[in-house]
C-alpha cells in the first residue's frame, strides 16, 4: 500500500467512528380536552426524530386525581409518527380548575435497554384556572451513584397566601428521597425547597427532562403550574484521568498523516 493510499485508508476509517452511531429521540405532543362530567380523553402523538428504531413503546398517565389507561404503541420507526387516545376518568368530587398530567413514555433500544421520558400537560375540569404561583429548577449534573440536592425556588405573585403541595416527578432512571412536600407561601414572598436526587439507571451521556408539580386551592377553585430542567449525566471521572477533547485524537492522527507524506515526498524526490 502506497503512502496516499495509506492515508485515505486512515481517514475513512475515522469517517466510519464518527458518523457510525445512532440514537433515539423522541417527541411527545399532547393535547387535552376539557372534562366536563366523569371522562375525557388526551391525545398523544409520538415522532422519532433518531435514526434507531425504539421497541416496545408505551405511554401512560402520571397523576395523583384521575383514573387513566395506556397505550401500547409496540416499535416506533424514525420518522414515521404514533398517534393515539388516553382515557382520563373522574374518580372522586374534585373542585373545578387546572390539574397537572404528566405523560410517561418508556421504550427501549436495539439491546433491550430500558429508557423512559416524562411530558407535561393539564387537564382542565370544568372551567380553566391560571396559577400565581411558579417554580424555577437550579441545574444539576450527576455522575455514578451520586446523591445530590436539585433546588427549586418558588415565587408567589398572589395577593394571598397558598398551601402548596409540590410534586418530583422523574424518569424512571432518576430516583428521588421524597418526592411529596407541602408548604405555605405568603403574599409575594420566594421560597425555597430542595430534593436528593441519584441516578439509579441513568447513562453517561443522557439527559433527562425532571419536573416539579405545584397546586393549590383557593376560593373553591385548583390552580397548578409545572418547573422543569434538565438533569446532565456526566462520566465519573478519576483523579488521575484528564479531559480530553473529542476533536484531539483526530488532530493527531492529522499531524502524523501529514508528517508520514512530507517524508515519503522528501525520499520521492532524492531517489
């Protein structure tokens, strides 16, 4: 082999590693429409935007006040769209307003293994509620098994004061101490809660959508508002390892091509 074809052969295959692997990613869309007796139902449209297949795909309903079924969508192609009904029932007297549903997809790769997401929606019961109350996500990276505190700050722009139950909600590859916290906020004021948070299945690599349920009642009416962020999962790193950047072997490899040719040219030219 001649050094110009050496150096093509060197170069297709760092073409090959780079643009070689696959993923999958996918989008959920959610629309709701509003229960006015004991039934409703939410529409689910799934799209895979990777180019990996995902397998066995299954949506279902995070929610502490209504009944709800799932669906079974089977293998979710890239590109090709998943539409589909959720059935929300009415189980016990509830006042009129907004109240939050998380959505639940979970799905698998090509070696069967498990990954989950979590989408947000509200269903309204009756008559629409707008909430004054909000929720801001400070970041947060974890690497290995990790336990680490995820900040949520709140922020009460009522006139009047609310007793707040707050919700973690994950993916089924984070997990959470305690995910349930009540708490009184006043007029205008900010507070502050935290959570421990640990990766229990979670990849190095990944991120994950993680939200926070707020809700309160006030005058015979539920208000909610979701918070979210994403947690990063990070390699674990060693005390002796260093970062190496992703582009410095191939800048390497460059170098040591061009270098590899200027000789072979300089020996052309002295025979």
């Amino acid at each position: 082999m001649n050094s110009r074809k050496l150096a093509f052969f060197i170069i297709w295959l760092l073409i090959i590693q780079t643009v070689s692997a696959t993923f999958i990613s996918i989008t959920t869309t959610i629309t709701t429409d509003t229960m006015t007796g004991g039934i409703a139902k939410t529409h689910v449209k799934l799209l895979n935007s990777g180019d990996e297949t995902a397998y066995n795909v299954q949506v279902s309903l995070i929610t502490d006040t209504f009944k709800t079924d799932q669906i079974y969508v089977g293998n979710l192609d890239p590109k090709i769209p998943f539409e589909g009904n959720l059935n929300i029932t009415k189980t016990k007297e509830i006042p009129s307003g907004s109240y939050p549903l998380v959505v639940l997809t979970d799905y698998s790769d090509a070696n069967g293994y498990p990954f989950s997401s979590v989408s947000p929606t509200y269903m309204t019961y009756k008559n629409p509620t707008v909430s004054k109350v909000s929720g801001a996500f400070s970041e947060l990276s974890l690497s290995g098994k990790e336990s680490k505190k995820i900040e949520l700050t709140l922020r009460n722009l009522d006139s009047s004061q609310h007793d707040l139950k707050v919700k973690l909600i994950l993916p089924r590859e984070l997990k959470v101490v305690n995910d349930n916290k009540n708490l009184s906020i006043g007029s205008k004021e900010e507070k502050k809660l935290d959570f421990d948070v640990s990766s229990f299945s979670a990849l190095a690599g990944s991120s994950y959508v993680v939200l926070a349920s707020i809700e309160y009642d006030d005058n015979n009416l539920h208000y909610s508002s979701f918070a979210q962020t994403m947690v990063k999962i990070i390699e674990e790193k060693s005390p002796f390892t260093f970062n190496i950047p992703s582009w410095l072997p191939i800048l390497i490899v460059g170098i040591l091509i061009a270098i590899f040719l200027y000789f072979q040219f300089r020996k052309g030219k002295k025979q």
